[in-house]
C-alpha cells in the first residue's frame, strides 16, 4: 500500500515538474528495496561442501595422530603399516575429486557427439573419389545390442531422432520422449536431472555430496569411491577403538573427544555399508536407482514384473560391462523385445543353473 501512494506521489510530480530524473530515480527506489537477497550459487554450495568433506578427513584423521603415541611408536617400528593407511586416505580424496569432476554422460553431448560423426561422414564423402549422391547417404552408429543405420538423404527428421525412435517400439510418438525442459529426445533410460539442469544418460541419482549427478559415464567411478570411503571408515574406526582400549580413564577429556568421533565414524559406516550393498546390487541386476525406486512411474518398466531384470545380461556379463566394457559414456541402449522379457521371465531350472543362465 505504501508503494502504491508513493508512486502515485512521484508520477504526479513527474507530471507536474516535468522533472527527467524523478521517475528513473523511483525506479531505483522499487528496485533497492523490492529486490529480494542475492541467492546462493550452487557452485559455491558444491565446494563448500567439499572443503567440509575434505576438512572432516583431515580432523579424524589428525586427531588419531594427535592423541595416538602408541600408532606413533608402530610407525616408527612399522612404518609400512602407516604409510597403506595414508596412501589409501589420499587416493579416497583423489578418487571423491575425479568422480565429482566427472561427467555422467548427458543427453546433449551424446547429441553433438552423433552430430559430429554425421559432419565427419558427409566431410569423407565429399573427399572420397566417388561423389556423394552416387552413395547410400546413411552412416552406422553403435548401439548396445545393435547397430543403428541413419538416412541423411530425403528426410526432415534429424539423425539424432531417427537414432532415438529405433531404440523404442514400432509407432513411439517422438513426443512422449521428448524432455519438457531441455527439448531433446530422450533415449531409454535417460531422465531430466533438476538439479543439473541436463537430461543424463542412464541417470542413477544426483549425488549432493559430490555435487553431480551419477549417471552412466561416472557409475563405475562412484563405486570404487564408496568402496574406499568405506575401507577407509573402518579402518579409521579400528585404530580409534585400539586406542580406547589401551589408553581408557587416563585422560577423561581425550576419552570423551574420541568417543563422540566414533560414534559419528559409525554412523557414517553404517550408511556407507548399506550405499556399497545397495549399489553393488544395482551392478549385479544392471539397474539404476531411479528405476528401482520409480519403476512403476517408467512407462518402459510398467509392465514388467518386478522380479525381471529387463536390461540385464547376466551376472558375470553385467560385472564385465559395469568395468570394462564401457568404452564411450555415449554409447546408448534400446529397449528389449517382448521376446527378451518373455525369456527373462521365464523361471529356472536345474539345467538352466547347470549351464550358467543367470550368468
């Protein structure tokens, strides 16, 4: 209310005075005080978060120097022992720095990268001694389980679109796969991550601690650093339970110190635990968080049963891919047949386990 007398106060006198800076300076006014806070920035909530990270290491591990002589004493008699335990400290941070600083794969950069592989073959098409129009305008592109042939001749649909439909059921709207936010065609398994902004490949969830999302490209990556992390809790737990056994109600202060430490070191290794099962399991069934947590929700999970892995190859199969066999983070996945999920629904025998089917 006070805002609008005061306009109306202004414009009236701009009116009348005919004054050219009365108004620019109500502007100024509105502006000062109307203008919410600045926000934070995400990137600075990210490395915020880091330091904190960062920071909680250097604490546990300090103090256990700090107040440890007998870990000292090993050191000096035993310094093999000390030096695994720094060396796995270091690569754990290491390993937390790379895969926050890795990208999970997202949809636009697949995107450019089939751009870029259309561009390249139009370019050795020109410079090949037989001309382009006398060719069959169409270029290969890799897709797990298949290989995908694209037109380039006589078609307003783009490669990318053309790459995406091929990967899903005859007579797939494009429209139902095209992403609201970022208004590019989704392949199976992508999803549109808020947080990030970016549709991502085989999107698993957005990691807030690392500050990025976990998606197909950094999985791998994301693993080997929860399996460390967790190496490296329990063994920070076990030094810190060998000095309270040998040093207990000698110094009530350090004591108390120590055991407020452990009790928060065992919470976290606890809920590392229970992240490294959950996602080992992921591996092993080849599945991803979303589509275990939102698997009704999927239109292309809908109908599956829930006890059938539809993307998964088998253990050792999985294991091998999950490792080794991701070669580019923008190789891409169609959806299985109904052929597919029927043999992967069907229950086990005695000869199927004798001949290895669920590997």
């Amino acid at each position: 209310m006070e805002h609008s007398i005061l306009d109306k106060f202004l414009v009236n006198s701009y009116k009348k005075s005919n004054f050219d800076h009365v108004l620019p300076c109500r502007i100024s006014i509105s502006a000062t005080v109307l203008s919410p806070a600045l926000p934070i920035q995400q990137g600075d909530l990210h490395w915020g978060l880091k330091a904190a990270l960062v920071a909680l290491h250097l604490v546990y591990a300090g103090i256990l120097f700090l107040f440890d002589s007998d870990l000292i004493e090993k050191t000096k008699e035993e310094p093999w022992y000390t030096a695994i335990y720094l060396l796995l400290f270091v690569v754990a941070l290491i390993q937390y720095f790379v895969t926050s600083c890795s990208s999970p794969g997202y949809v636009l950069d697949a995107m450019r990268d089939v751009n870029e592989k259309k561009s390249l073959y139009r370019r050795s098409s020109m410079l090949s001694k037989q001309p382009a129009s006398s060719k069959s305008g169409s270029f290969v592109i890799t897709v797990e389980g298949s290989q995908s042939e694209i037109n380039t001749q006589g078609s307003n649909i783009t490669s990318w679109t053309k790459l995406v439909l091929d990967m899903y059921p005859p007579g797939t709207s494009i429209r139902t796969l095209t992403c609201s936010y970022c208004n590019a065609e989704q392949p199976p398994r992508a999803k549109h991550c808020h947080d990030c902004d970016k549709c991502v490949l085989q999107f698993d969830h957005h990691c807030v601690w690392l500050g990025t999302c976990i998606g197909r490209g950094n999985h791998c990556q994301f693993w080997w650093y929860i399996f460390e992390e967790t190496a490296l809790c329990l063994w920070t737990g076990i030094l810190y339970i060998t000095y309270l056994k040998a040093n207990i109600l000698r110094v009530w202060w350090k004591d108390a110190v120590m055991i407020l430490l452990l009790v928060t070191l065992s919470i976290a290794l606890i809920f590392l635990l229970l992240l490294l099962i959950f996602h080992s399991y992921l591996i092993l069934t080849y599945q991803t968080t979303y589509e275990l947590v939102r698997r009704r929700r999927i239109p292309y999970l809908r109908g599956i049963p829930e006890r059938v892995f539809p993307f998964s190859k088998g253990v050792c199969r999985n294991l091998y891919d999950f490792c080794f066999g991701r070669s580019s983070i923008y190789s891409l996945e169609r959806l299985p047949t109904a052929m597919e999920i029927e043999e992967k629904s069907r229950p086990y025998t005695c000869s199927d386990f004798l001949t290895c089917r669920c590997c």
